[in-house]
C-alpha cells in the first residue's frame, strides 16, 4: 500500500466501513485516500511503494483495461450461459425458411472465420467462436448443420496435424494452438458418410423442386427443404455447393497427408471439383443477397463475412478470449466472405501446383521447383503441405534415402548410394543439413532468410568436417590417379557439391533481400558486388562438379583416342554453367554502372547521418563474412574494385551484350523448359534495357544536367533495370 500521509498533511481522511471478507482480512474502500493525494501530485508525481519496478509495471496487464483484461469484453461468460440466453438456438428458427437461411450464414461465416484462421489468427477465436463447434452433441438433431460441424472440425484438425508435423508455421503464429477445445470428437472419423447422407437428400429435394416447376410427375414424395416453393431451387443449390465444397475440401487435406505422394492425383481431382464448388458459391451471392435486401449492389459485400449480407447466429469471438492467456486478447476481425472465396482459390491453385510435381529425383530439381512455388508468396498452409510431400521420416518424398540424394545431387554412379560411408557420422551430418535446408525453404520468404544466413555457418564447417573425416577413411582425396578407389570418388564428388550448395544458400540469401526490400538503392553496388563474387564461386564449383563427373565415366567408357577427339567438345561449357554465367554478367554489370554513377554523377551515394557504407557492408553481409564466404572478401576489395569506374569503360556495355548473346543461345536448349525460357526473357529484357540506359546516360549526361536516373524492377525480381527521365 502506498504510503499517501505526506500528501494528505492533517486533513482528517474518511474511511468507508469495511466489508467482511475472511477471518484475518478486510476489505477497505480507498477511494477518498486516492482521491486526496491525487489532487495534491503535480505533474510528473508518483505515489509507490519502496519496491515499487516501472518495468514490472508497464508489462503489467492492466485491470478494467479493454485491450488488456481478457475478461473485461465479454458478452458472456461462459458457453454454457451464451446457450442458455439463447445465441445458439436449435434448431435456428422454427420457420423452415429462415432456418435454412441462418444455416447457410453459419457456413458462410465459418469459411471466412476458417480462412482469418489460415492468415495466422487463433483457432479459439476464429472457427471455435462458433457455440455449436463448442457443444457438439447439440446440433444431434440437426442434421444439415451437423453434418457440416463435423467436417468442418475434422478438416481443421487434419490441418492443424500437418502444420504442427512440418513445424512451418512462424514463431509468433497462434495457428497450432488448440487451447483444449473439442478438434476431436467421437464420430468425426465418419463426417464423410453424414454428409453424404444429407447430400443426397437436398439433391432429391432439387431434382423434385425442378420437376415440379417444369410440371412434371414426381416418382417419389419428398418433403421439401422449406416453406417458400419460390426459393426451393435456390437455397437447394447454395446449399449443395457449400455441402460438396467442404466435402472436397476434406478430401483435398486428407489425401495430400498419404506418404510418398500416393494421395496425390487423387486430391488434384478434388481440387478441381473445389474450384467448381467455390464458383457455384460466388454465384449464390446473388440470390441469398436478393432474398434479404432486394434491388440492392454487391459493394455492400465487402466487409459483410456472409454472402446474404445478415450477421450470422451462434458466434462470439470474445468467449475463448482468456484460452490465448498468457498474451493479451488480440483484436480479431474476420476477413469478409468475398475475401475468404478469393483466399481459398488462390490456396486451392497454389495446392494444385504441387499435387502437379512430379517429384523430381534430382536435388537440384527440387530445389528449383521451390524457389518457383515461392514465387506465388504461398500461404502457410500450402507450404506446410509441400513441406510435408518433400520430407517424410527422413527421406526425401519418404521413399529417396538422403545419402542416395546426395549421390545422384555430386553426380556419382548409382553403386555408389549403397557405400558404407554412409554410416560415416559426419556424412549423417550432412544428411539431416540436407533436410533442414528442405524445411527452412518451405518458409515464408522473410522467416528463410533469416534461417538461411544462420545455417551458411553450418554448411561452411560440414565441408571442413567432411574433408578431414574423408582424409581419415580414405587417404589423400585431393590428387587424383588412374587406380583411385570408389571411396575416394564419392569422397572428392561430395566435396565439391556441398561447397557447391554453400554458394547456392549465400546467393539465395542475397537475392531474397531484394524481394524483401531490405536494401536501399544506394547499397545496391555493394550488393550486387557481392552477388557477382558469389554467383563466380557457384559456376567455377558446379562446373567442377560435371567436369569432374565427366572424367570419371569417360575413363570407364572410352579410350584415350577417344578423349583426345572430344577434347574440343569439353573446352565448351554446359547449358547450365552459361545460364549461371548470364547472372554473372549481369551482376558484374550492374555492380560497375552503379559505380560509375556514383564516381562520375555523386549519385547513390551510399551515405547517412548514423551508418558508415563500411558499417553498412558489415551490416548487410556479416552472416557470409563470418562463414568466409568466399575467403578473403571485405569492404576494402569492394572500394578497390570499384573505385575506378567510369562511364565510358567498354567492360559495361559487354557486360549486358554478352547477357544477350548467351541468352539468346540458350533457347534451343532450353525450349522444353518453361520456367527457364522465363527467367531468360527476363534476363534478356534486363540486358537490353540497361544497355540502352547506358548508351543515353554516356552521350547526354555530360551535357544535360537534368537526366535522371531511377532503378526499377520492372522486368527481374533480383536485377535492375535502369529508368533514364529528364527531371
């Protein structure tokens, strides 16, 4: 208690009669006490005790306090009085009509509550602020709505398993959360077989709805949905999408769950019948709109989170607010129905994508396939269930062993999977980095970066752990002779494709800053310095990789006459090393004309009031410096490299020619090969942009001071294009 007698002088204070409480403690009320010394404090005056923490108090919740005390916004407190008032009748209405009415709101605002859920909010407060999810033995005997509660809490629970299993979703995500709320319910396992059953009855109920109004005879006497024959065919249909949505739907999740992708044409078949569904839905709009407010827009439904526009029964966010203890209460507000239909057709195509794949032995198809999936910015969900197809106990897609992955990735024979050096505990290191590589790839793209540095260090000291691990079982691997062993092959071949990935890590860390916007354009000539060094180390060592995969099964194949024919043909580099050798150019380019600008024009100058550009290079790369990445790189060879740029070097220009030229030549042997026809063009368009750029900024920068130039990426996510404007 504060001590308040200096502030109260020797007035004689009031003291209210005390309320009984217990044996030993009362109850006093203090209010006349505080009222007195609040009147005398002067501004900045503070009553406390001696050990009294600001700390300890500003992380304190504060009673009465709406945004602090789970238990101040409450319209109920518990499910069983929301029940007993009333918020959750059954059934909804006695009007057969309305009845039907309010169900399909409670579908319709389920869909948006389940798709708020999918965006990161709390299970409680979403999809279980529905009262009849909470009491599931109360919509018994109502079939249509529990039919669908069961599907619905059977499909949240497959989701929340394969979430929680890929372990994808972000640290400060409530996704997984179940706060001990009823997921699992005796006979969920059968939701299929009710809704089906319910199903079929609302279809008969159509087909006798339609043969009667085309006045034909009915051959069996069905009841009707409800009173209104006007509206039978319409609420028969809004209906049956939404039933045969959540249906698929189900079946989606569950098949795409099966272990090495077996579910996985059959859930591509679902997710074409959910597409059709969720149209049929976004067409009932209209007639669920028309019942409730004839002659009235579509605008209205933009924040309305059911598609008739009337707020749904049997909900209330704020009845599970204290399961989200210790946090405070988070403001929930729910997507709109219109929302929550367009977020599902984007999950459906982005978990049709990968129920596409088709599963690619080869590791660096799957990794490419990744990095293209994540283009789509995909939700949580769909990267929970890629994680899942791509790493199942440990194996990739649960059939492929890693040291196989490994192998077939360095480009070995295939007797070289089944090596006792697989048991070699370093090369189980190796393995289970492969996979965490996997799992930190199914990521969002900002959560990735932040993983990818962290483990460059990890991959950076395996290669050192392999290298003496190998000395050790196989001798000297660094020569190489006619009478090698196959121990020292897989040996020599595994070295080079982990420093191989090393640099594929450090550049895909790089290029992620740009998609983040984490770079300012005046640090973007340090940036693409460091990304043409890196994209150097990436093609010298993945062509090492084949040339040296190329020695092993020309020596097992050929004679030495024959090598000597094909040594021509050697001397030419792979599609692939020239696709990477496109990037090279372009960074190399960009890195010199951004140099140049800055030494000839003074412009993106890489200056500020608290960092130095030192400190900002340190910043930016600290992560690949401390993982050495490459050797002896530091901001002083990036000041020397660039400190001589000018305009008119000619190493610019053939720098974006030379982008051209190898793209254009690419074509032929990329034609079968969509996405890498794309990244061509792109590469293309970039080369060709910034070489014109170039050509205008040399004649008329000299004599017009008021060109401009802006960089935009217009054309490549991770490459400038330059925009030249007179101001």
């Amino acid at each position: 208690m504060a001590d308040v007698s200096e502030a109260e002088g020797d007035r004689e204070v009031p003291i209210c009669p005390s309320i009984p409480s217990g044996e030993q403690t009362v109850w006093a009320d203090a209010s006349s006490v505080l009222q007195l010394a609040c009147n005398d404090l002067r501004d900045g005056e503070l009553i406390h005790a001696e050990n009294f923490n600001l700390f300890a108090a500003m992380s304190a919740l504060e009673i009465m306090d709406p945004k602090m005390d789970s238990g101040m916004v409450r319209t109920y407190y518990s499910v069983d009085e929301a029940i007993e008032y009333g918020a959750a009748p059954i059934p909804l209405s006695f009007d057969k009509t309305v009845d039907v009415q309010r169900v399909i709101d409670i579908m319709d605002h389920l869909l948006a509550c389940e798709a708020t859920w999918h965006k990161g909010c709390s299970l409680a407060q979403t999809v279980f602020s529905c009262l009849y999810l909470l009491r599931p033995d109360r919509t018994s005997s109502h079939a249509l709505l529990h039919s669908y509660c069961r599907v619905m809490r059977a499909t949240c629970n497959a989701v929340v398993c394969t979430v929680s299993d890929t372990r994808t979703n972000e640290e400060e995500d409530l996704f997984t959360m179940t706060h001990g709320l009823p997921l699992k319910v005796d006979g969920d396992d059968k939701c299929l077989t009710m809704l089906h059953a319910v199903e079929e009855t609302i279809a008969r109920q159509l087909r006798a709805c339609k043969a009667t109004l085309s006045k034909k005879r009915v051959t069996e006497d069905i009841e009707p949905l409800q009173n209104n024959p006007d509206m039978e065919e319409g609420f028969c249909k809004s209906l049956l999408c939404r039933l045969r949505f959540r249906k698929h739907f189900y079946h989606v999740v569950t098949n795409m769950k099966r272990p090495q992708g077996r579910g996985l044409e059959l859930a591509k078949k679902h997710i074409a019948c959910c597409f059709e569904e969720l149209e049929s839905m976004i067409k009932s709009a209209e007639f669920l709109k028309s019942i409730n407010a004839p002659g009235t827009l579509e605008d209205g439904m933009n924040n309305e989170t059911t598609a008739s526009g009337c707020q749904p029964v049997g909900f209330d966010s704020t009845l599970n607010s204290r399961l989200s203890a210790p946090t405070p209460p988070r403001a929930i507000e729910t997507i709109s129905w219109k929302k929550a239909a367009e977020y599902f057709q984007k999950l459906l195509h982005e978990l049709d994508i990968i129920c596409s794949y088709s599963l690619d032995p080869v590791f660096e198809g799957v990794l490419r396939f990744v990095v293209e999936f994540q283009k789509f910015q995909p939700e949580l969900v769909a990267r929970a269930h890629l994680q899942h197809l791509l790493v199942q106990d440990g194996k990739l897609y649960g059939r492929d062993s890693v040291f196989a992955v490994i192998c077939k990735a360095s480009l070995l024979p295939e007797v070289a999977k089944n090596h006792d050096i697989q048991k070699n505990e370093t090369v189980v290191q190796l393995g289970q980095l492969l996979i965490t590589l996997l799992r930190v790839l199914c990521t969002n793209i900002s959560w990735q970066r932040r993983k990818l540095g962290k483990i460059l260090q990890d991959w950076r000291i395996i290669h050192v752990q392999l290298e003496l691990a190998f000395r050790k079982e196989c001798g000297d691997i660094s020569a190489t002779s006619s009478n090698e062993n196959i121990c020292m092959k897989i040996c020599r071949q595994i070295l080079i494709w982990v420093e191989e990935q090393t640099y594929w890590i450090a550049s895909r860390f790089l290029m992620l800053g740009f998609e983040l916007d984490l770079y300012s354009t005046g640090e973007y000539c340090m940036v693409y310095w460091y990304m043409y060094i890196i994209l150097i180390k990436l093609a010298e060592r993945t062509h090492m990789r084949a040339m040296t995969s190329n020695e092993i099964s020309k020596k097992k194949g050929k004679k030495k006459r024959d090598l000597v024919k094909d040594g021509g043909k050697d001397n030419q580099l792979p599609p692939a090393i020239l696709f990477l050798q496109c990037h090279v150019y372009l960074a190399e380019g960009l890195t010199m004309m951004l140099a140049a600008l800055r030494n000839e024009r003074k412009i993106y100058l890489s200056t500020g009031p608290f960092n130095s550009e030192h400190e900002r290079f340190v910043q930016h790369f600290e992560l690949l410096l401390k993982a050495c990445l490459p050797d002896q790189v530091s901001y002083y060879s990036f000041e020397e490299t660039t400190a001589h740029a000018c305009l008119s070097s000619l190493s610019m220009y053939n720098c974006f020619k030379e982008t051209q030229r190898i793209a254009k030549e690419l074509r032929s042997s990329f034609s079968n090969d969509s996405d890498k026809m794309a990244e061509l063009r792109r590469i293309e368009q970039v080369a060709e942009h910034n070489s014109v750029a170039l050509s205008l900024i040399s004649r008329l920068g000299a004599v017009d001071a008021s060109l401009k130039v802006q960089f935009e990426f217009s054309h490549h996510p991770f490459f400038a294009s330059v925009v030249v404007k007179r101001s």
